[in-house]
C-alpha cells in the first residue's frame, strides 16, 4: 500500500494507536508518517489491514 493508500483509509485514534506501536507521542508519530518513515508506515498499514480484518469478521460471524 502506498502512502496516499493508507491516508485514504485512515481513521480517527490510528494516530494514537501509531504513536503507542512506536512509543512515541501522537504528533511524533504523525510527523514520522507523514515524513515517510519506514516503520511508521509499515505499521499504520498492519493497523488497518487488522481493523478491515476484524470488521469483516464480525460481520461474516468467523469469531465465534
């Protein structure tokens, strides 16, 4: 997923979940991906992939 990818699925608190993967403050980890950091990106990618993840799930009834 590119850059412009993750921005267009991101969602309010991805952020703060971010800056507590990287233990770093929220605007750190806002500064950090919007600068392109590796690990930032990379990790704000696994969180959305695991909420598209966790929402089709639910939705299909694959967690009981």
């Amino acid at each position: 997923m590119t850059q412009e990818e993750i921005k267009s699925k991101m969602q309010y608190g991805d952020y703060a979940t971010l800056g507590k993967i990287l233990k770093v403050t929220v605007d750190a980890a806002r500064k950090r991906f919007n600068r392109g950091d590796n690990e930032a990106l990379d990790a704000m990618q696994k969180i959305i992939e695991a909420r598209e993840e966790l929402i089709q799930n639910l939705k299909t009834g694959e967690n009981d």
